[in-house]
C-alpha cells in the first residue's frame, strides 16, 4: 500500500505494485469522496416497517460504471448464509478488524449499474471516530473497485456461449478476501469437498474463532484472525469439521501469516508465477489452492484455478456446453482476465437461484 496521499480521502495518486508485476492488466485507480448524510437503520428483533433511527456520516467511493453491487457481493459471499458478508435488503454488511477495533461496515447503491452512486457508513461500538480512510480502502479492494470493467466486459460480450448471461452479470467485478489470511481460511475447508460443504465447515470456525459486535441488538461476526486460528488447539479446529491434515495446515498457514514469513505485500510484488511457485511450496497448498489465493485473495484474475471441478462444470451450464466440453479454448481467449470466468460461472449459478436480481440497470 502506498504512502498516505495528501488529502486522506483522495486515493487517486496512491502508490502501489507496478501493473506488470502484479500481473494485472486492468487496475484503476480509486477514491474516496466525503459526503455527509442521514441514514436509517433497521433495529434487530423489530417487526416488519418499525426502523430505529440514527444519524451517521455516510461517504462515497467511486465507481466507475457499470458497476453492480449485489452480483459482487454475492460472489464475495457464495451462498447466503454466509455470516460475515451479509447482504441484508439491498445492503452489504461487513465487520473489520480496523486499526481503532472492530468497524461495522455498511455499504449500499443509491445508483443503478449504469450510474452507481455508492455510499458507505462506518459504526463503531465505542462510538469512536469512524476510520473512514481504512474502511475505503478495505472496500476498494473487496468490491473490486480498481478494476476496470471495459475490458472484462469486452470479453464477456465477445464471447458467443457468455452472450446470455453476460446482461444480467453486467457489471459485476471480480471480488477479494479482505486479507491474506481470510484467503487461506477460505480455500483450506474447501479443499476436495463441496462448495456447500466449505461453507459449512468455514460457518463454524466463524462462529468458534471471530470475533463479534454487537449493535443495536443485533450481533455480527468478523472473520477470525490469524492470531486466533494460530494459537488454537488442533482439536478445537478439527471439532469445525476439518481433517487433522486440514487443521495443521490452516494453523501452519495462520502462524505463517502471523509471523510475517509470508504476507500480502510479498506475493504483490511478486509476478503471478513466482507468487504461484512461493505458495505451492507452503504446506497443504497445491496449484489449485495457490490460484485461488491468489485469484480472490490478492486480485490475480489472470489466474484460473486449474482442476477446479465445480467452476468448470458452471461455466459449461451458463455456455449452454455439453458436460464434459473441453474449455481450455474459451479460458485462453480471455487471456491475462481468465480468472473472471471462475466468477463468471459463480454469478451464474447464483443468478439461477434468484439470488442476484436483473432488473436494475
């Protein structure tokens, strides 16, 4: 991360990785403007149409369109109950571990896809100064925010088999893990077992390992740090629902992250090869768990999961493809943006569930 610009909320002259060695081929810069506002909030435990009112600073991050807030966050998420990123009636709820403590964050499109207009607020359960900066820059990189959304548009819309899909996921950016280590809790679970299955197993060390706050009456999670997992008893994990290889290696994997051995900056300024190389030699990660890291965890979306059987047999549903059509044609068209396709047929999947709605453009 660059140095601080000048002006705290202006990210547009942010330092960084250059392109070529992050091995992205479509970053923007971002910012964060200010604006003040009212904002009501839904009281926990209320029935419908009774609302609890409170006044808090509401600012805005660019976002160049099209942009589509609820298709981002649903492939953040991948299945509703998801307990960390929640979306909640057009809203996305996320609790960080922020620099002051942990910060609720609450992000809604006042815009259209076409023309979005995104507003953030910052709660705290101290009642502290909101840690706007941070917060921005948390929310840039999870909501995918610096990608330029023209060439990965372009070649979705150049794509015969994406053709139907491509309207109704217009829009939607490739998302990351809000840390190094979240990327690793979030891959580990999944490794030779269902989405369902992951998500399942990833719910219960939530609950178990994060930490929560509560407003309002009503209780949200963060995803837990590495600092908890690191220093857990291997049972404790194992109870989650992990195998014993699984535990040692998600501890291994915390302790690591904890320690500084490996960490976010480091694979940045690596090239996606090297990053590539660096992670498969860490205990209990192979190449499909590497690529995914850095797929969702760093941004890397010139990288697409090799082996990933449950992306694979997405993408052919939503290309209308045989079952066992060879793909390797279509994932190389799309170049140093294959990553995008993994998302591609996420959204598809979840769009097929009535999960993401396509009626606002």
């Amino acid at each position: 991360m660059g140095r601080l610009p000048r002006d705290p909320c202006d990210f547009s002259r942010r330092g960084g990785v250059p392109e070529r060695q992050r091995g992205q081929a479509c970053h923007l810069n971002g910012e964060i403007q200010v604006e003040l506002s009212r904002i009501e909030y839904v009281g926990a435990g209320r029935g419908r149409g009774h609302t609890s009112r409170k006044v808090a600073t509401r600012f805005r991050l660019v976002a160049r369109a099209p942009f589509n807030l609820e298709a981002t966050v649903r492939v953040l998420q991948r299945r509703p109950s998801n307990a960390v990123d929640v979306w909640d009636h057009g809203r996305y709820l996320r609790v960080l571990a922020l620099p002051q403590g942990l910060a609720l964050l609450e992000v809604e499109d006042f815009g259209t896809v076409d023309a979005p207009d995104i507003r953030f607020s910052v709660r705290t359960s101290k009642g502290a100064p909101p840690p706007r900066v941070a917060a921005g820059r948390a929310l840039s990189k999870m909501l995918g925010l610096q990608i330029d959304p023209e060439p990965l548009q372009r070649r979705v819309e150049g794509e015969r088999g994406l053709r139907d899909i491509a309207p109704a996921l217009r829009g939607m950016r490739p998302p990351r893990f809000a840390s190094l280590f979240e990327a690793f809790a979030s891959v580990v679970p999944f490794q030779q077992l269902s989405l369902d299955a992951g998500v399942a197993i990833l719910a219960r060390l939530v609950g178990k390992f994060g930490r929560s706050l509560e407003l309002d009456g009503r209780r949200f999670r963060a995803f837990p740090e590495a600092e908890a997992i690191a220093g857990a008893r291997l049972a404790r994990l194992r109870a989650c629902g992990l195998s014993g290889r699984k535990a040692q290696t998600l501890r291994d994997l915390a302790r690591a992250v904890n320690s500084g051995a490996v960490s976010e900056e480091q694979l940045s300024s690596m090239s996606t090869h090297e990053a590539l190389g660096m992670l498969t030699k860490m205990p209990g990660i192979g190449p499909w768990s590497a690529a995914l890291v850095l797929l969702r965890g760093l941004g890397r979306i010139d990288v697409f999961p090799p082996g990933d059987v449950g992306a694979m047999r997405g993408l052919r549903v939503v290309m209308h493809q045989d079952p066992h059509a060879p793909l390797d044609r279509v994932i190389e068209r799309f170049g140093q943006h294959r990553g995008y396709l993994y998302f591609l047929a996420l959204g598809g999947s979840l769009l097929s569930k009535g999960l993401i709605r396509t009626e606002r453009v």
